[in-house]
C-alpha cells in the first residue's frame, strides 16, 4: 500500500512540474510589458530599462523559470505590479476564498449523504424519483449558469432579497456580512451536491441488497440499526472518494463563481491580474490552484486506497 501511495505521490509531483512550465510559458505569452504595467505608460525608457534589469527581465526564459521555481519552494512569490509582495497582497483573497469553499464543503457534504440515503431507502417512490431529476438536472448545468438562474431569482426580478454582488466596505472582511455569501455558498453547493447525491444513492442500493444486511434483518436487528450500523458505514467509503474529488473541483471551480458574484477571492483575483498584466500574480495563483487541486486529489487516491480491499491487495501483492 505504502509502495502505491509513493507511486501516486511521485506521479503527483511531476503533473506539478509540468503545469509549473505550462503557467510560466503561459505568462510569456500574455500580451504586454511587466514594467510598464509597474511604472505606467509616462515611464521614461531609462527607468523601464533599470526596472527590467532590476526583475530580470532581460536574462534567458529558462534562466527565470528556474529563479521564479526556486522562490516558491522558499515561499517568494516576487513583486505585483503594484509593488506590493504578492505573499502579501494574496493573503487575504486565499481567506476569503476558503470561507467561501469552506461553507460550501459542511452544506454539500452532510445534505448530499442524507439526501442520497434517503432515496435509497426510498428506492422506486416518488421521493426517490424527484431527488435523482433534480440532481440529474442540477449535474448538467454549469456553475455560471447556476449562479445566474440564482441571481435572476433572488436578487434580481422575482424575490429582490439577496445582493447579486460582494459589495464590502474598506477594512471590513466579507464575512462580516453573511447575506453577500448566500448566493455564492448556494451556488457551489448545488455544483457539487448532486455527485454526491447519485454516488450516495448508488452505494447505499447496493449495500442494502448484500448478503450482510440480509443476515442482520434475518436476525432480527431493528431496521433503525441495521441502516446506521451496517448500510451506513460500508456506503460512505465509495462515497468519501467522490467527496474528496468535489473538493478538489471547488480549488479550479471557484474561479468562476468568484468572477461572477465579484467576490473578492482568488479567483477574481486571478481574473483581475489576467486583465492588468500582473505576471507575478497570474503565476502564483496558478501554481496555488494547481497545488490544492493536486493535493486533494491525492487525498482522494488515498482514500479510495485504503476503502477499496481490491486496491488493497493489489497494492500488497
């Protein structure tokens, strides 16, 4: 087991490696000049030209992929165009960004695995029908789409009682004001729950027609104990991987739901570099998307390792 978790592992950091060099050519490319968007368009040529010198502009493209790889392992994350440190200037945004998935991840997971159970209990009525419609239905939309049905329904033309935007005052955290976190929480919920819903329903229709649970109702186990002690416990391991794997979507995911509800997170943040020009920024929020992406993803290996006897074995032998 322990051999194939390091294979995943191994495997995991060279992915990193690779979108290390993905987003710093990628940056290359973006149209524009790192030290005029600093100093501005009424920057004398003596001034960009010390200023480039002073980034390192002028050495060799790999000579800077490998100085900029080198200050992330030390947690240098060089300099916005505004001068600020981008460590710094990020800080708050990776917060809020948390708050933000954070709140989505305690609704999604608990309703989902309730909500899944209980239309496996419910297996062919009519509650079980309309929980796999509508998490049919909600699996098919995209995130923008969900957060734009939500706006036009709560903020916009029908109720008028949610903000459409994060709108905080200088100095004070988003959180401070709960009624702008409902639609963007609302959003990502309804993104991720549904997967959670049919894998649920899925493992627990299954566990409920094994041999096991047959044996325990022939004994004469009371029905309460043999779901929450028996159904329960084997149908939340499949479950737990799929969990992980929505975790891993919400660290790419957000980006959107950010730039649409003008949260002031990573990914409006990386939205807003983009648009400036801000090289150093575009590249350490990629390489942080990229990191927890990979990161949870790699715990959703593990999990389904250490849950999975076939994996199992296959890893002991």
């Amino acid at each position: 087991m322990l051999k194939l978790i390091s294979r995943r592992l191994l495997i995991s950091l060279v992915i990193l490696f690779i979108i290390s060099v993905l987003v710093f050519v990628a940056t290359l490319l973006l149209p524009g000049d790192p030290a005029r968007a600093m100093l501005g368009q009424q920057a004398t040529p003596e001034r960009l030209a010390a200023l480039r010198e002073q980034m390192g502009l002028n050495e060799p493209a790999w000579l800077r992929y490998f100085s900029w790889l080198g200050g992330l392992f030390v947690g240098d994350f060089g300099a916005s165009v505004t001068g600020a440190s981008v460590g710094e200037l990020l800080g708050e945004r990776i917060t809020a960004s948390l708050v933000l998935m954070v709140a989505a991840a305690l609704i999604a997971i608990p309703v989902g695995v309730l909500v899944g159970a209980y239309s496996a209990l419910r297996r062919g009525k009519a509650g079980d029908h309309t929980a796999s419609a509508i998490s049919l239905v909600l699996a098919a939309l995209p995130e923008f789409v969900v957060g734009i049905i939500l706006i036009t329904l709560f903020s916009t033309t029908v109720f008028r009682i949610l903000p459409a935007v994060t709108m905080s005052p200088p100095g004070q955290e988003v959180w401070e004001f709960p009624a702008q976190l409902i639609l963007p929480v609302l959003t990502l919920v309804l993104v991720v729950m549904p997967y959670i819903i049919r894998m649920m329903r899925a493992t627990m229709v299954e566990v409920l027609d094994s041999g096991y649970v047959e044996m325990a109702r022939l004994k004469g186990v009371p029905e309460r104990q043999v779901i929450t002690r028996h159904a329960m416990p084997h149908a939340l391991a499949p479950v737990a991987q799929v969990v992980a794997i929505q975790l891993a979507w919400l660290a790419g995911g957000i980006v959107v739901v950010e730039f649409l509800f003008r949260y002031p997170g990573i990914g409006q943040a990386l939205v807003d570099a983009v648009e400036n020009r801000d090289v150093q920024v575009v590249q350490a929020l990629s390489m942080l998307i990229a990191v927890l992406y990979i990161v949870v993803n790699l715990l959703a290996d593990i999990v389904g390792i250490l849950t999975n006897p076939k994996l199992r074995t296959e890893s002991a032998s």
